[in-house]
C-alpha cells in the first residue's frame, strides 16, 4: 500500500515535470509524459519510493503548507546570520559538531529533517545514524544532547511530523 | 532602469563566481576545493538563467537544469570518491 | 513594472551569492565554508531566478523547477561533502586544521571502536580458554 501510494506521487511528480519542461498544450506531449513517467515510476530502479511516507489528509496538507512557510522564514533568518557572520571583521564563530536524536521514524521524514537542519540557521548536517543525527554548529550553545535537539530541531520535527512523521 | 539593474545583479554574481574560483584555486584541501566548485555550480546556473534573459532564448533554461543536474551528481560523486579513495 | 521589481529581486539574490563566496574565502575551515556556501547561495540563487522568472513570466514554470531542483538538491551535496570531510579528517587535518569546541561524532566512534575491541578481546580470551 506504501509502496503504491510511493510510486503513484512519483508519478504525479514525474508527469509534472514533464509537462512544464515540454509545452503542456500539445495532446502529444501528454501521451508522451504519461508512458516515460509511468514507466519510470513502476520500473524497479528505485528500491523504495520515499514519497510513500507523505500521508494524504487536508490536515496533513495545511501541514506542509505550514511547514513550507516555516521553512522559508528559517532560510531567510540563516541568510541574513551568514551575512552577519561573515561580513562581521571579528568573524565571531565558535564550531563544534554536536549530536541529536529525533523523534521522526519514516525516510522521508528524516531526509527532510537532515535538510531543513542544513538550510536553518548556522547548523549542517554532518553524518546520520539512525535516529542520531551529528550537526556542525557554527556557534555552540548546547553540548547536551537533549537540549541541543530541542534548541536545533525542535520547530521543523512538530511541524514534519503532521505530515510524514 | 530594469536592464541596467539586471546588468549590475549579474555582475555582481559574476564577481562571486570569480570569488569562489580564487578558493578553488587557494584550496588547501580537496573539500574545500569541492566546496568552492558547489558554490561555483549554483553561481553559474544563475548565470546561465541570467544569459538567457539577455539572449532572450529560453533554451539555456534547458541547459542550467541539466547543468545543474550533472553538477550535483558530479559533487556527490567527488565527496564518495573522498570518503573511500583517501583512507 | 514587473521587469524592475524582477530585476531588483536579482540584485538581491546576487548580493548573497557574493556574500557566499565571501564567506568561502573569509572562513576558516572546510566546515564553515559549506556552512556560508550552501545556505547563501541557495537563498541567492532562489531569488535570482525568481526574478528571472518575474521579468519573463513565460518562464516561470521552467525557473520554479530549477528553484525546486537547487533546494533538495544543494543540502544533499553539501550534506555528502562533510560526511566526508569529516570520515577524512586525519588526512585533511595535516593540510588545514578544522576548529571544533567539541566533536561529538568523533566521541561516539572513538567509544564504539572501543566497545568493539573490548567485545573481541574477551571473545578471544574464551576461545583460548576452550
């Protein structure tokens, strides 16, 4: 069922792509996308389709939306602490790589989280292990792993885990 | 007015291109080297974006997307190489 | 109107790609120069394309890919490269010291290896016990 529901969103993403690539107006195109993302889709050429871990809900779709916002105003707050940073003469850092644990379960929750970390302020993933993740901090404020986790990763983890926890 | 602003801001990634060529060049490690053309990668699909407008050809959208496909695989493939091929 | 708010949009996202590549010169080490890397020039190429995208809306739908593709794409790679840097370090360290307050991954492996060797040296004992 997981699997299904995985390769039916690749599909719909596959076909996406492909009609804005090409000009979605031609009937031809349409023939054309369906058959190379259907076969691209249903082909083994990927053990397992991620996208099967989204649940599909209204709640779960305000989720994402949700998140997509979060996520947007954490990239901008991390561009305008890299601009502090490095235009800064000091250069005030104070790296270190610290260790969290997450509460997400499911592959494509914890792609996302690993990605999120990157994109948010000052943090980059640096190596994942199971449910520990291993961040490069710019600015070390938390050795703890608890409070690290809650300090980094608390925000974008409930805003994931509505939608593919 | 929007031609002459436009003609600054691809300038101005024009000179970040050449910024992150010069760590590059500086290195000193192949990561960093690595890091330095990542950055290169994404400056130069603005860039092709950019020549696409002045051109007024909407072709060369086609070539940054595959541009930036090859370069992420290319990336990703230099970083394995690193972890197996140094130790 | 819309050429210059789409122009004005690229100014701003060529303003933090130059603040990237400041930042890979200016930084100390491998790590905090992806740190400034990726997340100025996903937000700077993000906005540049956008407005790209703003100036000839035609090509919106093809720029917006382009923009979906920079964002999964640029945390993945830069994610790959310090899983790297990292499992490197020893060789990377004797041309450019990375500064780290604290190194818990370094930690948890170290006390792995450790548990490791332990498991195997009492399992040797007992084999030369039989």
């Amino acid at each position: 069922m997981k699997d299904l529901k995985g390769r039916a969103a690749r599909f719909v993403l596959l076909l996406g792509a492909w009609l804005v690539l090409t000009d979605a107006r031609k009937p031809d195109e349409w023939i054309a996308g369906i058959v190379v993302a259907l076969l691209a889709a249903v082909l083994p050429l990927f053990p397992r389709p991620v996208l099967g871990d989204l649940k599909l809900s209204p709640k779960a779709l305000f989720g994402m939306i949700a998140y997509a916002a979060v996520f947007m105003k954490a990239l901008v707050m991390s561009n305008l602490d890299v601009a502090f940073r490095v235009l800064h003469p000091k250069l005030p850092i104070n790296p270190g790589i610290v260790a969290i644990r997450t509460r997400l379960v499911t592959p494509l929750g914890r792609l996302l989280l690993a990605n999120s970390i990157t994109l948010t302020p000052g943090t980059i993933t640096v190596e994942t292990k199971g449910d520990t993740f291993y961040i490069h901090w710019i600015n070390v404020a938390e050795r703890d792993v608890g409070a690290a986790t809650k300090a980094i990763v608390g925000e974008f983890e409930k805003r994931l885990e509505v939608f593919c926890g | 007015m929007a031609e002459t602003v436009f003609l600054v801001a691809s300038g101005i990634a024009l000179l970040a291109l050449v910024l992150a060529g010069l760590r590059m060049a500086l290195g000193p490690t192949a990561v960093d080297r690595t890091v330095a053309l990542d950055g290169m990668t994404i400056i130069a699909l603005s860039l092709i974006a950019a020549w696409a407008w002045f051109s007024g050809r909407g072709i060369y959208l086609d070539v940054a997307l595959v541009y930036g496909l090859a370069s992420f695989a290319g990336v990703v493939a230099i970083a394995r190489y690193l972890e197996g091929g140094l130790k | 109107m819309n050429g210059t708010i789409g122009a004005f949009l690229a100014l701003g996202g060529s303003v933090f790609l130059l603040l990237a590549s400041i930042g890979l010169i200016r930084m100390p080490d491998y790590y905090n120069r992806m740190q400034t890397g990726t997340k100025a020039t996903t937000l700077g190429s993000i906005l540049f394309l956008l407005g790209v995208g703003v100036m000839r809306p035609e090509w919106l739908g093809k720029l917006l890919l382009l923009v979906g593709f920079v964002v999964l794409t640029n945390p993945v790679s830069s994610h790959a490269l310090a899983r790297a840097a990292h499992r490197i370090r020893d060789r990377l360290g004797k041309l450019e010291k990375a500064v780290l307050a604290v190194d818990a991954l370094a930690d948890d492996e170290a006390a792995e290896t450790a548990a490791d060797r332990s498991d195997t040296d009492a399992g040797n004992g007992e084999a030369k016990h039989a």
